[in-house]
C-alpha cells in the first residue's frame, strides 16, 4: 500500500465503516508517527541539524485532508506532515530528504534544500516556468517559520476564489479555478494565535466572507510556555466567539473538535468544509485535546515543563492510541490485523529513511572521490617546508565519514593554495583541481544561489521596453490622472488584475488615480479594504500565487512598515524557498517621499532595499515613469514595489499617446541632463531638486551629468553611472533616506560591483537627508531633508577640491 494517498474518497458522514479507508488512515497515521520517531533521532545522532515533526497531529489531519480537493490551497506551518502524506503531496522519503536538506527539487520539491523540514509546497510553475494546471493538483502555498506568517498569504488564497465565482471576466481561466469553488485550508498552532497576524487575518476573513478553512491544531503549548500565558481564558474559540456568525449577522463559523476522536473529526472537517466550499465563508476548527508525543522540536525535550500528569494524559489520549481502540471497539478490524499494520509502517519508515540517505549521501561521496582521484593521481608530491599539505589534506578528508559539501570544498580549496609554485609538473594537477572547483561551485551555487528572482522567461527583465510617445503638442494633464488613465487601459487588457486598499475603491483613491474605475469595473476589481496593511499585501500575495495580477496598494510608503514582515519572510522569500516552484507577482502600489512630518515624509529605502531582496523596488520619479513601470510589471511575472512620488500627483506632465503600452525596462538608469564635470546619482522626488541643483550649478560654469536610477532592485544592470563617471571622474549619490542608507548601497553597487573606483579624480560623497525622521511644516522639512542648496554645496566642494583656481571657496 502507499503511504502517500489515502484519502482519495469524499469520505460521507458513517453510520458504517469502509474498512480498507480506515486501515489505510490507520497504516498512515502510523507511518508518519514513525518517521517523525526516527527523524528526531536522526538528529541527535547528528546525521541531520534540526527537527520538527508533526507526531500528535496525526488523526486530525488525516481527517482534514479528506475535504483537501484538487485546486484546493493551504497555507500552514511544520506540523503538517500528515495532511500533506494524506493528500499524496508527501511521502516518507520526501520527509527525510527534508530532514537532510536534500537539494534535488525531484527528491525534495517541497523545498529544494533550501528551508528547514516540514516546511512544505507544491510546485505550480513547470521547469520552463509556465503555470501548470492548478486545478488538476492538490495546491499548497510555501511554509515559513515565523510564526502566524502564513495568515495573511491564506486571506489572498481564499480570496481569489471570491474572486474567481464573482468577477465575470475571471470565469475563462478555468485552470485556475473552477467558479470559485476551491478553499483555502490554515493551519497554526495555539499559542501562534497570540500574535497580531492572526487577528488581522481573521477579521479580514470575517469581513471579506471568504472560502477560508483554518485548523487551530491546540496542543496547549507554544513551546514550553502553556496557553493560558498565550491565550486571554486559555480558550481561542471562546474568545473568538464575537466573530462568530449568527443567523442575521455573517461572521466565522466556528467548530470545535478533540485531536484524538478520528470519527468525530472526520465528521467535523466533512461539515464545516462544506459550508466554506459552498457558502463562501470562513470555518475555524479549534481542535483540541492535541498531544505532540516528542514535544517541540529536537532543540529539547518536553519533561522540563510539562508535568507529570499531563505526559501522562499525553500518553492516553494519543490519538493514534484512541484510533485502535476505537478499530477494535467497532469491530473494523483485529488486534492481530491493527499489529501487523503497526510493524509495516515500522519498516516502510526505516525503508524510507534508508533510502532517502543513500540518495542524500552518495552524489556528496561521488565528489569527494572525484576529489581524491585528482591527488592520488598526482605525479608530484609538492611539499612546502618539508610537508606535504596537500597530502595531509586530503588524508583527513578520506577519514570523514559522512563527508558534507562544505567539508569537500574547502578541503579543495585549502589543496590548490598548496601546490607547490616551482615545479613544472605540477599543471595538470592545478588544472584539473581548478576544473573541479569550477564545476562544484556552479552545481553549489545552483543548489543555493539561484531564483531569488523569478529566473525564467516570464521575468519582467525581458520585457522589451517600449517608449513612451510623447509629442510637443500631447496634452500637459495632472500626473494622477495619467494613472488613472494608465490603470484604465490595464484592467482593459488583463483581465486577471485586480486593485485593492485603503480608500482605493468608492472614492478612487487618496490622490484620485483610480477615479471612476469601480464604477466601471465593478467593486471586486477596484476595491476598499480595511486598514490591515499586512493582510492587503496577504490578500495580494494569495491572489498571485492563485494566478491572478493584484495591485495591492498601501497608502503611504511609511505604512509599508506594518506590511514589512510579511513583504519580507514571505514575499520576498517566496521564487528562492521553492526554488522556483511558485511565483507571486503582486505589485504594491505607494506613495511617498516628501510630504511632511514623521510619518508622511520618510524615505526610508534602505529599510526596504536591504529586507526585500527578491522583490523589485521601482522608484519612479513622476507619474508617467510610474505608469511605465506599471505596465513593464504587468506583462512579466515578478513581484514589484512601485513607490509613487507622492508630491506628483497634482503636477502636470505631457501625457503619453500610448498610454498603458509603453513599458520602461528595469533596471536601466536614465541620463536626463548630460555633462562633463561631475555624475549626480538620484531617484524618486529627489530628482526635481537635483534637477533644481544643477541649473544652480550651471551659473557657476558647473556641468552636471543628472542620473535617475529609477530602479534601486535591480541597479543599474548596464553599468551607466560608470560610464558617466569614466567621463566626469567624479560622483555624488543623493537621496532623503538615512545617512549610510540608500545612497550607501548605490555607492556600493557602483563603486564596488562596477568597479568605478578606478576612475574617480575625486572622492565620492552622499548627499542625504539628517538621522532623525523629517520635522513637520516646510521648514522642517528644509532642516531636516537634503534641498538643492546642499546638493549644490557637496557638488561645489567637490569641484573646489579638484580645481580650487577655478571654483574658489565661495564663502
Ligand atoms: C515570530 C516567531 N517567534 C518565535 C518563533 C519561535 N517559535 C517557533 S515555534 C514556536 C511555538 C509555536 O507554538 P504553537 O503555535 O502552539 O505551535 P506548536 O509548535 O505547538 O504546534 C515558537 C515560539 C518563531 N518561529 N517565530
Ligand atoms: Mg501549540
């Protein structure tokens, strides 16, 4: 029998029992309490680093599972082995592959080596990057480790299926979804409902009136610290009862079931997901009554903190122990019958360990006597000092029993620094050391280094760039409405995009770049939401992953902050941690820069730059700039910040006569004023000051060379500032972020990485806004931002240091 799908049949609410589904949930319960017994060992032995595992859990998941239907989604967390070995997403080997970190995507495709264990996903994208036939397969959104951060990704999982029965246009897309009908399957541990991401997801369930399934698996603790330190009366269904729907007020419904009761749970999961499929509407099962047999993790053993009585109580309600009682008490099957499937799982467990090992093991031996090869073959023993290093080296890399990459590598390494310079024999040995350096460290960098970015043909780095058509006589209009106009044709031609956030839909948005488009376009594709930052860059997160193009839009880019965790464990991790199995391209939409006081004027680029590799950052300076990254960002497959200057929108600017079709490329700097003394680097709102700066600098016989990144992720991927810099030999990097922020890492990138150091006269500054956020007013915002006049003085200086005859101190 496989372990892997057992629960194929829609299993109906019994009054009699199909023996072969029960036994089968019986054999798979135990395998997965199996391996999760040998995996713990597995780690204490060392031959894996850490461990957790989802014994406890077993029934209840089985009997979720049964309702886990083909384009269906979950977002859940590292107990969940058993649900997805129930709904055929994960076998026995596959779990000590991960235990392992096995980097093959075809042994390990939940994870490719490149997250902990039982952090699990389904692969949607197909090896040349083209979206599979989500609804001919089971759909699991990626795991992370912090906790509750998979709540926000499964308000956009259940949401899309709102989307998907409602939205007429969305209806063709049948291999996304069949009429909405999928449901988006949670899971989170009890004391994970202590954190805020749990509540603002749930009220977002609760008011979107979503097909959202969530388990709250309760096993009392988080860690060692029981719930009533986490949970308000130590209940989260009790507490939660003021969401609950009653007959007249739509709400959550909520159900309550104990982790050991395999028919009563099975009951439960088949009713409550029903409703959810069917009436739309969000269900929370609080399952109760969970043991976890093995306590947290293998970082420590559960007898520090949980009393005598409760290991005890731990042991007679283990709901594997209950299930064979109940087998027997109904009479489905005998004591001898229940032994013998007992022993099986034992040793489809051991099997699966074996042979996951061997597969971990063997390639990483195969390189390491690759490695040996090349020295026993040597044909000179170079020794320095009288001692043969290289020997010595590969001596203690042939007693290492289980060698691991690092092991080999750098063994490899330290060999090739130690063959000896002054004998002429010694080439093939340098050579064929350097072949195989070559060779693993692509095949290393492969397994760890790649798809941070989408890497396949639907990257937006290969969209084309289209100019934009501007004439002298095209019409100067208000930058918003060169949006508006933009977003206008998009919701035309893509019909999966949707746009959503605070005050975005009934009065089409705070700067009215979404005008009169709900009206057209209906209010499930131009729509308000609830200020709940995290869970509207959720809700975008679950929609692309579901194959749709959201636009999730914060409102001002100093609120990104409440989205940042999310934006950064989840989004951005999302390409890398399935190693190119999934996709996200949400943009989010912002506005800032520049307004006034501390929290509507910040900058803060670096926060975001340096947390969110992975997502591009698109930093255009005015709105027809916007627009063009707008329409880039739709036709790749990536996700996207856009922040929007926010003092724009009321700027006229020549709109563009094709509006929605030009595309501006990322990562292409543009030079907008040319000169020969000195390159301005800037972006965003900055970019009308520097402009400001150079005409004050033009009167003293300056000429600037003016560069608008527009991009910050990626930069400058031509190397046009260096370039310049070849030309001016000297460079100013200028923006409103923090000293040491942003300016820091463009300096970096092209000082560093495009190695314009060697062509600097001069030495290179930053122009920046002070360490505190700005002050209110316009003088505050004078003393506290960089303005023209500093620009002009940095630049000044600079030109004083290099030719002081011909740029004396001024003053
Ligand atoms: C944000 C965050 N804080 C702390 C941790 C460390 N941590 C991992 S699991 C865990 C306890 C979770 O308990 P619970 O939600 O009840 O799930 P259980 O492990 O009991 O199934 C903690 C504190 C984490 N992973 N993420
Ligand atoms: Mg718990």
């Amino acid at each position: 029998m496989s372990t892997k799908s057992t629960a194929k049949k829609n299993t109906k609410s019994k009054t009699s029992w199909n023996k072969q589904e029960v036994l089968n949930d019986y054999k798979l319960a135990n395998v997965s309490r199996q391996i999760s017994l040998l995996g713990r060992k597995e780690v204490l032995t060392g031959k894996a680093k850490f461990g957790i595992f989802g014994d406890g859990k077993e029934i209840a998941q089985i009997a979720m599972a049964k309702q886990y239907k083909d384009g269906d989604w979950r977002s859940g967390y590292y107990r969940d082995q058993t649900f997805m070995m129930a709904a055929g997403l994960f076998t026995a080997e596959e779990f000590f592959a991960q235990l392992y970190g096995e980097t093959d995507i075809e042994l390990n495709p939940g994870n490719g080596g490149r997250s902990f264990n039982n952090h699990f996903s389904t692969r949607s994208l197909s090896p040349d990057g083209q979206w599979k036939n989500l609804m001919k397969q089971k759909n699991s959104s990626a795991d992370i480790s912090p906790t509750a951060g998979q709540m926000a990704r499964w308000v956009g999982l259940a949401y899309a299926s709102k989307l998907f029965r409602n939205v007429e246009v969305m209806q063709e897309f049948k291999t996304l979804s069949d009429k909405g009908n999928e449901v988006a399957f949670g899971t989170i541990g009890d004391a994970s409902t202590s954190e805020g991401q749990f509540w603002e997801a749930i009220n977002a369930v609760g008011v979107l009136q979503v097909p959202a399934a969530i388990a709250v698996w309760d096993d009392g603790y988080g860690i060692s610290v029981p719930k009533k330190f986490q949970t308000t009366k130590g209940n989260i269904s009790e507490v939660l009862k003021g969401f609950e729907r009653t007959k007249d007020k739509p709400g959550i419904v909520i159900l309550k079931g104990k982790g050991w009761d395999y028919p009563g749970l099975i009951k439960l999961f088949e009713e409550g997901v029903e409703i959810a499929r069917k009436e739309h509407v969000p269900v929370l099962f609080h399952i109760d009554e969970i043991t976890q047999p093995q306590g947290h993790s293998t970082s420590g053993s559960h007898e520090r903190y949980k009393s005598e009585e409760r290991l005890k109580w731990e042991e007679e309600f283990d709901g594997i122990g209950k299930t064979r009682e109940w087998i027997l008490k109904e009479k489905i099957a005998t004591e001898k019958e229940l032994d013998k499937i007992e022993q099986e799982a034992i040793d489809e467990a051991k099997a699966a360990k074996k042979a996951a090992w061997k597969k971990f093991k063997d390639p990483v031996k195969a390189e390491r006597d690759k490695l040996i090869e090349i020295i026993d073959n040597r044909s000179c023993v170079c020794k320095r000092e009288g001692i043969d290093k290289v020997g010595m080296y590969t001596e203690e890399l042939k007693k290492i029993m289980s060698p691991i990459r690092k092991d080999i590598f750098s063994t490899a390494k330290k060999i090739l620094r130690h063959v000896c310079l002054d004998c002429n024999i010694r080439e093939k040995l340098q050579n064929d050391l350097s072949e195989w350096l070559e060779r693993n460290y692509e095949d290393n960098y492969d397994r760890y280094n790649t798809k941070l970015n989408n890497e396949y043909p639907t990257s937006a780095l290969n969209v084309s760039e289209v100019k934009s058509d501007i004439k002298p006589d095209s019409p100067e209009v208000a930058g918003r409405e060169i949006l508006r106009d933009n977003f206008d044709y998009l919701f035309n031609k893509y019909p999966k995009m949707v746009a959503f956030g605070e005050d975005l839909g009934n009065i089409g948005g705070v700067n009215q770049t979404y005008q009169g488009l709900q009206e057209k376009y209906g209010e499930l594709r131009v729509t308000d939401t609830g200020i709940r930052e995290q869970t509207i860059l959720g809700q975008g997160i679950g929609l692309a992953l579901r194959g749709l193009r959201p636009i999730a839009e914060i409102q001002y880019f100093d609120y990104l902050l409440y989205a940042l965790q999310t934006l950064s464990d989840d989004l951005a991790t999302t390409h890398y941690r399935t190693a190119g199995g999934q996709v996200a391209p949400v943009i989010i939409s912002t506005r800032g820069h520049r307004l006034e006081g501390i929290w509507h004027s910040g900058s803060p680029l670096s926060m975001v730059i340096n947390s969110i590799r992975g997502v591009y950052v698109c930093v255009p300076r005015n709105m027809t700039q916007a627009a063009g990254f707008y329409n880039t960002l739709m036709e790749g497959e990536d996700p996207a910040l856009v922040i929007e200057p926010l003092n724009g929108y009321r700027l006229k600017e020549k709109r563009p006569e094709n509006i929605g079709e030009y595309k501006i490329p990322l990562g292409v700097p543009e030079i907008l004023n040319e000169g020969n003394d000195i390159t301005l680097v800037t972006y965003g709102s900055c970019v009308r000051i520097a402009q400001d700066a150079v005409e004050q600098l033009k009167e003293f016989n300056i000429s600037v060379e003016l560069i608008d990144v527009q991009t910050l992720l990626p930069f400058d991927r031509k190397h046009i500032i260096t370039d310049s810099i070849k030309k001016t030999n000297k460079v100013v990097f200028f923006d409103e972020d923090v000293p040491g922020g942003a300016t820091a890492f463009m300096m970096q990138k092209v000082l560093e990485d495009q190695r314009a150091y060697y062509y600097l006269d001069a030495e290179p500054r930053t122009v920046t806004a002070t360490e505190h956020r700005p002050a209110y007013t316009s003088d505050g915002d004078y003393f506290s931002n960089p303005n023209a006049e500093d620009v002009f003085e940095a630049i000044y200086a600079m030109m004083n240091e290099v030719n002081p005859k011909k740029y004396p101190e001024l003053y």
